[in-house]
C-alpha cells in the first residue's frame, strides 16, 4: 500500500516519517529527486536524489516523474520509477507537499492520503523558526502558503494532527497497521492457514 504523507512546510511530515520507519517494519520511504543542496545531516539516495536544474528538467520532458512541484526555488518530484517499485517491499510512504498530493491523487488510486495539521497557526509559526536554516522571510512565506494548503483538508482520507509528536506518530501506526488487516492486505497470508484447516485431519 502506499501511503501520501501531506500539509504544510514545518507541520511535521519529516519528523513523523522518520519515526514511523524506526517503529514498524517493512516500511519503505519513497526517496525523491531534487535540485535543492544537500544538508549535511542528510545522504544521496536516502533522503533525496540530488540533481541539478537542467537534469531535472530532463526528467520533465522525458515524463519520468509522477508528480513535481517548484517549491521554495527549487524543484522536488516522485519519479515513476519510485512508486512502479512498491509492492514488492511492503508498504511504501511519501512525504510531499500538499499540491504534489493532489497532482498525484488521480494517479494512484488505490494509496491513503494523510494530512498532517499542526495545532495551531501559531505552533506552525514556532516551529518554523525553530527548525532555523532559513530566514525570515522565507518563513513568512511558507506561512502564508499554509494559510491557503490547509484549505485542502477535505481532499485527504484521514487528518493526523501533530501536538504531541509521539500521539501523532502513534496515529499514523495505527492507520498504516490497520490497512494491513484489511482483506486484501492479508490475501497472502490467510492462503497457508486455510491450507492448514483444509490438508490435515
Ligand atoms: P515538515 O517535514 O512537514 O516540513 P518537520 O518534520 O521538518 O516538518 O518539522 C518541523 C519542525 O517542527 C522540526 O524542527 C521538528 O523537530 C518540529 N516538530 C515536529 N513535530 C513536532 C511536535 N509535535 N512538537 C514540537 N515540534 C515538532
Ligand atoms: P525540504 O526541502 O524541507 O526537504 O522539503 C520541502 C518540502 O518539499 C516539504 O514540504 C516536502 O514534503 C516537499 N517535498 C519533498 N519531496 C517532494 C516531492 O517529491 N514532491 C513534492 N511535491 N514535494 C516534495
């Protein structure tokens, strides 16, 4: 399954996914490309696929993205190659931004789509100018952005809203392990059991 982690810069995608991968298995980040510098916490090809701005447009033109976005002067975009991979890995989580949700929503028919909220808009402000690397006015910009992507709410399966990180996370684990209950989810499994029930005495 795949599942589209979305909402505003700063509302906590990162921090979540990042969590979600150290407490249940088989999950899978879909690593984008971008044309953004890499942050020194961050490697190639984990985090992201850093490339520059003539590749990327290559990439464009050759239709070889899902979904991309200019965003922050920059480019950042799914590869096909990203999402045609899952399946064979287990579930597969994306964080993006909300606008590359929704170009990619028609696309993949049958992924949950997340949005993430913070409390409120001033806890989002905090937490913006706590995280650093970027000045004031780059912040006020993505708050301003914010004001209009969280209007996309209703568009989303289910709202996530981060006060207490590890409550916020402990939902996201709980929507991720309950898709995997689901009948189709567990066609695979319930093969050897019915065999069991069917074979012996
Ligand atoms: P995003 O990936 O959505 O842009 P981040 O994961 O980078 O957001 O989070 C933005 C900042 O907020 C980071 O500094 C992160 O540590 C912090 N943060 C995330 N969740 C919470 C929370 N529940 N309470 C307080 N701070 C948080
Ligand atoms: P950052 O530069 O902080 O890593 O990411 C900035 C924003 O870009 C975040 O909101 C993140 O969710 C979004 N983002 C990262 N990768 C992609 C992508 O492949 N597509 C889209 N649409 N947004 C992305």
């Amino acid at each position: 399954m795949i599942f589209v982690i979305t909402g505003p810069s700063g509302c906590g995608k990162s921090t979540m996914v990042r969590m979600i991968q150290e407490k249940i298995d088989n999950v899978r980040f879909s690593v984008s490309h971008t044309t953004r510098e890499k942050r020194e916490s961050e490697e190639e090809g984990k985090d992201y696929y850093y490339v520059s701005k003539p590749e990327f447009e290559q990439m464009i033109k050759e239709e070889k993205l899902a979904e991309w976005v200019f965003l922050h002067d920059n480019y950042y975009g799914t590869s096909k190659k990203e999402i045609n991979e899952e399946g064979t890995r287990g579930d597969l989580l994306l964080d993006i931004d909300v606008y590359g949700a929704q170009q990619i929503k028609p696309r993949l028919e049958k992924a949950l789509f997340i949005f993430i909220l913070p409390p409120l808009f001033k806890d989002l402000k905090t937490r913006l100018e706590e995280r650093g690397q970027v000045s004031v006015d780059t912040i006020n910009k993505r708050l301003e952005v914010a004001r209009r992507e969280i209007l996309a709410y209703p568009q989303f399966d289910y709202i996530v809203i981060n006060d207490s990180l590890d409550r916020a996370v402990q939902e996201l684990e709980a929507i991720i392990l309950s898709e995997r209950c689901r009948l189709d989810s567990r066609k695979k499994e319930i093969e050897p059991i019915l065999q069991s029930f069917l074979g012996e005495e």
